[in-house]
C-alpha cells in the first residue's frame, strides 16, 4: 500500500523515476548496508585485524539474497535503526562463530552514513545526466532562436524585444553553473564515515585510520579528515544544491505557464492526444508539466532547509536531527528527478511560435520601442528631456489610439533633428536586440569548452 506520491502506482511516474526510486529504495539501502560490512571485512582481513578465516566467512554471505527483508523490518522496529538487525542476520548465516567479527570497531552511524553517501552518489550521476540532456536541448533551441525576436517582460509588463534565444540561453546558463556545482559537491560529500562511538576510533587498538582509509578506498569514497557524525554540512550542500537546481527548473516551467496563457501563446508544451486536457472545457491545453515542475520544486526548497535544520545536532551523536535526513532526503531526491525528467520533456519538444512572438511586440503599436527613441533623441535633446519627452508621447498615444511614429513625426522638438524614415528605423524590433545573439553565442562556446556560463 502506498501513501507517498513518490511511491504512487498513479502517479509515481509523474512526480518522480523508477532509477531514482531504486537508488533510495529499502533493497538498495540494505544492500549498501551489506556492501559497506563486506568491505569493512576484507580491509580489516588485510590488515590482520580479524582473522581471514573470518572475513572470507562473511564475505560469503554478504549478499542480499541472504538478508530477510521482513525479519529486517521487525527487527528495524525493535531496535529503532536497520543496522544492528542486518549485523544480527550476518552473524548468525556465519559458521563457527566466525560472524562475531562482522562490523568489527564500527558503529551504527559509520555504516548509516557511507550507505548514504553511496546512495548520493549513484542519484547525482541520475541528476547530471538529466542536466546533460536538458542543457543540449536548451543549447539547440538557444541556437535555433538566436535571432528570433519576441518581448522582454519586466514586472509582467512588455518592456523591451529580447530573443527568444536569449531568454533560453539565460536558463542554460544557470544548468551549465548546476553542473559545475554538482562536479565541486563530489569531493566535499562523497567521503565515508567510519570512526567509533564518539568518532574516535577508540574502539580499535591498532590500525584505526589505516582501517577507515582502506575501507573508503574499498568503496571508492574520499577519507575523512575528522568524524562528521554531527557535523552535516556536507548533506546540507546536498540539499542546497537540490534547491537551487529546482529553482532554475521552476524558473523555466513559470516562463512556459506564462507564454502558454491563450492571451499570449508563444510557446506551448509538447503535445500528444489528451495531454493537459480539462474534463469539462476541450480546448484546453494546461501547462500540465510545468505544474508538476512548480509543485515539486517547491517541496525540494522546504527538504533544504530541513536539511540545514538537521545541522544544527547535539554533541558527538545527535538525538532526533540526523533522521530528519533520513525523511527528507530521498523524497527530495525523487521530487527532483521528476522535476528534472518533465523539464527535459518540456525543452526536447518544445513547440515555438515566432509568429505569434512577432505579433505580441506588435501589440503596443510601437510603445515597446519607446526606450529605443529616447536613446536616439538623446545626442539632440539630451537622455532626460528625451525620456520626459516620450513618456508623455505614449500617454497620448493610449488615450488618443494615434500611432507612436505619428506623434513623434510630427513634433515640433523632433521633426527638425530626426526624420521620419530614421524615427521608423528606431521603431523596429529587429534593430533594438542589443547583444542578444552575441550572448547566446557566449554561453553556447562555454558550453562547448566544457566550462561554465558565468553570470
């Protein structure tokens, strides 16, 4: 039975992956539980630490398919953590009493949080590849739509023509800085925990550290320099990055709502028979990806600052913020691959409507070009009469429903300085989009140099 959207049969594969499911599923906890004991053995066998009789013995039974799932369960709600119940099993499928060396000098939490920092591993190379593939589709439409002109907006009113390229190259920008950060996250977070008690390894007379390296080395995780058992930075940083990625995410599903809206209709979310339909309107087409992105996004953002909540531990071993973690972080990392993969699904197939772009700029009757004239006054008037000037030129222009171009023609302070083939020339779109294309040419090449887009 399930409860959590994330484990919905109706709407798992909407909110989030089956790949990230299985990276934060109990089979591949458990499993990371096995591996982290079966390595733990081998290291120590090597540094004669416990005898390698011993360590080939449980070695042998470190497989999943020799862990009892529903007596872990009961065994989990008995003693109040998983470890010490997948410990018990180990022991007890040895021969000999060759399984009273499993887990030998760690502690519950060493194994909990290399688990989990195994698991974080496995989810940011999910993450990245989603990243990847939505980059090379921003890069396309980006490249398409260099020179496409379409409105800027500012404050939800028309401001000034952009291109539709820049805005998308805008939100690459942000991806390409996402994979930087993900890239530099790795060497601070993939680091394993392995340090006794109270994180002094007191309960290994000899080879301690040469233990904890060996078994990182096993795992291929960085050593730590000191016991992060309540000093959780790292996983915080997880959960920072998580949230800055869905904010970029929710950047672009809020621009799609927006441009989607039947007034505007300048770009629309990939369709196929039904999708987004409404139950009692058939016209409809929601923006029904991008919900789910807004939805989801917003509850990463709340997980990230329960992570940070979760920082804030008592002591060396932490009653009650380290399972704050427990909760949140793989609900966060689902929500995010689902935002991910209907973001990729947006930008792969996004449908563009340049004419429609073209027909929105048009709408004001030129007033969207009124900083594009009060520039070109500007040498002759100067920029602040020029502007004072304007601004009261399209007030007119409103109430009267006279054209812009008309007005300024015609005007006494104008007329003798501009004619009005170069009052025309102002007004047009296409020659008022900056250095649009070059900054989409900018992000583009370090995109292409395997760098990252500054902003």
């Amino acid at each position: 039975m399930a409860a959590s959207i994330i484990d919905s049969t109706i709407f798992q594969g909407i909110f989030t992956t089956d790949a990230m499911r299985h990276v934060w599923s109990d089979e591949n906890r458990t499993a990371k539980y096995v591996e982290i004991e079966r390595a733990l053995a081998i290291v120590q066998a090597r540094l004669g630490i416990i005898p390698q009789e011993a360590a080939d013995e449980i070695v042998s039974h470190c497989r999943m398919e020799e862990i009892d799932m529903a007596r872990l369960r009961e065994q989990t709600e008995r003693i109040g953590y998983p470890i010490l119940g997948v410990v018990t099993q180990l022991n007890q499928l040895c021969r000999d009493k060759l399984g009273e060396f499993v887990h030998w000098g760690a502690t519950t939490q060493d194994i909990t949080d290399t688990a989990t920092v195994l698991q974080i591993r496995e989810a940011l190379e999910l993450v990245d590849g989603e990243l990847a593939a939505i980059a090379a589709a921003m890069a396309k439409l980006a490249k398409e739509h260099r020179l496409t002109p379409m409105i800027g907006r500012s404050n939800l009113q028309q401001a000034i023509p952009v291109t539709f390229g820049y805005k998308v190259a805008g939100l690459l920008s942000a991806i390409l800085r996402h994979r930087e950060r993900l890239a530099q996250l790795k060497e601070r977070v993939l680091v394993g925990e392995f340090a006794g008690a109270a994180g002094t390894l007191a309960s290994l007379e000899k080879g301690a550290m040469e233990t904890q390296a060996g078994l990182c080395a096993e795992l291929a995780l960085g050593q730590p320099t000191i016991a992060w058992h309540t000093i959780r930075d790292n996983i915080a940083e997880t959960g920072a990055l998580l949230g800055l990625i869905g904010g970029t995410l929710g950047k672009l599903s809020m621009d799609v709502k927006l441009m989607m809206q039947t007034e505007v209709g300048e770009v629309f979310e990939p369709y196929h028979h039904g999708r987004g339909s409404s139950s009692t309107m058939p016209q409809k087409r929601n923006p029904i990806a991008s919900c789910y992105i807004h939805a989801a996004i917003s509850v990463v953002r709340q997980h990230a600052a329960a992570l940070m909540d979760a920082m804030v531990a008592d002591h060396e071993r932490s009653t009650g913020p380290w399972e704050i973690e427990w909760i949140v972080l793989p609900e966060a990392f689902c929500l995010i691959a689902g935002a991910l993969k209907q973001s990729r699904a947006i930008v792969e197939g996004l449908e563009v409507d340049a004419a429609a772009m073209r027909r929105n700029i048009a709408l004001t009757g030129g007033l969207v070009m009124s900083e594009a004239v009060m520039m070109g006054l500007g040498p002759y008037i100067g920029r602040e009469y020029a502007h004072d000037l304007v601004y009261d030129l399209c007030r007119e222009s409103l109430a009267t429903k006279q054209p812009l171009i008309d007005l300024l023609a015609k005007h006494p302070e104008i007329e003798p300085h501009v004619p009005r083939a170069e009052l025309e020339r102002m007004l047009a779109p296409a020659n008022y989009l900056g250095q649009s294309g070059v900054m989409v040419d900018r992000v583009l090449d370090k995109m292409a140099q395997g760098g990252r887009a500054s902003a």
